[in-house]
C-alpha cells in the first residue's frame, strides 16, 4: 500500500472513530444518571473535535484524489447526525427536561435536523452554513446544566427547529469566512470551559454555565447580522 493511500485510510478511521463515540454515548445515556450524563457530554465534545479536524486532514492527505472510490463525506453525515442530533435529543428525553407530553415536541427537532442535514445546499459555497446548523448538542448541554423552566426550553426548542428551515447563513469556523478565526478562538475558549464545567463540579457551576453562554449568543448574533448584511 502506497503511503498517501495509508494516509488517507488513517483519516478516514480518524472519522470512523465518531461511530464508536457514538456508541459509547448512547450506552451512557441508556444507563442515566448525573455521572452517565456527564461523561455523554464529555464524549459529545470529543466527537465535536473530531468533527472540527478531520475535514482540515482530509484536505492534507487529499483523501478525495487518493481513495476517490470511498466517500468521506458521507461518513462523516452519517456519525454527525448521531452525536450533533438523535442521541442529544436522547440525552434530553432521559433526563426528563422535557416531562410527559412535552417529550414529543421533540421530533420537531429530529425531522428539522433531518431536513437539514439533507439539503444539497446546506454548506454555501462562500464559507457557511444555511439554516441553523443542527447543534443540538449545545443546546441538550445547556438545558441540562441550566435546567430552565419547561416553557423556556420548549420555546428554545422549537425556535431553533423553525430557524433550520429560514435560509439564513450561520458561521462555519472550519471554512473561510468572515470572523472565522475571531470564532475559533472563541469557540476554543469555549470548549475549554465547557470541558471544565464537565470535569469538575463546584459551587460556581451555575454561574460559570451562563458565563460560557456568551459564545452562542456571540455565534447567532454575529450569524444574523452577516446574514442581514448581505441581503441589505
């Protein structure tokens, strides 16, 4: 085997490796409880960083050009569906932040999701991302370490789902973008501390939470104002 093939092959199981994340998150979440919970956090994290970089080494190790019969692409839909997605809005219904009938407003964000993630156009050609991103992930992380009322995270809930289907351009930090590096920086802070808040629990949790909120507010806003820009 040729070393660039070898290469290739190496990214690709660098991917593949979501799949076994994702199986350990679901196991986790099955089991329940804070500690389960906790580490599916953990484990959605790990899988965001994958996700975050196996693009860039794909791109270094030519992956398309090298093994052109194996479509990275669609592995990569395939394990993000899963960890950004379906075992998120899991984690939310096992953990009972959505009681009783409110559980089924739950598909709402499942079939948004699926909408999205289907769109042939779902990544523009200049850098973003069309619709809202699916990054349920965030959002079960939140309404967990939070625990708001029922009301508020419904609403959250169904916002966000309607905000999959509105064609606004959200940012894409892995591509070439306006803010894009500002994002990486931020965002890289961010899972720092998010990481932090999953590691280790103390009495400032709560607060250090809704310190942390301060980049997704940052990522929609700034979503929003370069979407309204460019329409202006």
């Amino acid at each position: 085997m040729k070393r660039a093939t070898f290469l290739a092959w190496c990214v690709h199981f660098y991917t593949a490796t979501g799949l076994i994340i994702a199986a350990l998150m679901a196991v986790l979440i099955v089991r329940g409880g804070d500690e389960a919970f906790r580490t599916a956090f953990l484990l959605m994290l790990v899988a965001t960083f994958i996700d975050s970089t196996d693009g860039w080494l794909a791109r270094r190790a030519r992956v398309k050009q090298v093994v052109p019969s194996f479509d990275g692409s669609t592995l990569d839909n395939l394990i993000d569906f899963q960890t950004y997605t379906s075992l998120p809005l899991l984690l939310v219904w096992r953990a009972g932040l959505l009681p009783g009938a409110y559980a089924w407003w739950l598909l709402l964000p499942l079939l948004a999701s699926g909408y999205g993630f289907s769109q042939t156009k779902a990544k523009t050609d200049d850098g973003f991302f069309l619709g809202f991103p699916s990054y349920w992930n965030v959002v079960a992380f939140y309404l967990y370490y939070l625990q708001p009322p029922v009301p508020v995270s419904l609403a959250l809930i169904i916002s966000l789902s309607v905000l999959t289907f509105i064609p606004a351009r959200y940012l894409y930090p892995s591509q070439r973008a306006p803010f894009n590096r500002l994002t990486i920086v931020l965002a890289s802070l961010w899972g720092v501390l998010v990481l932090l808040l999953i590691l280790r629990r103390n009495e400032n949790e709560r607060l250090l939470t809704l310190v942390s909120l301060v980049f997704p507010i940052y990522y929609l806003l700034m979503s929003w104002a370069l979407t309204i820009r460019r329409r202006g």
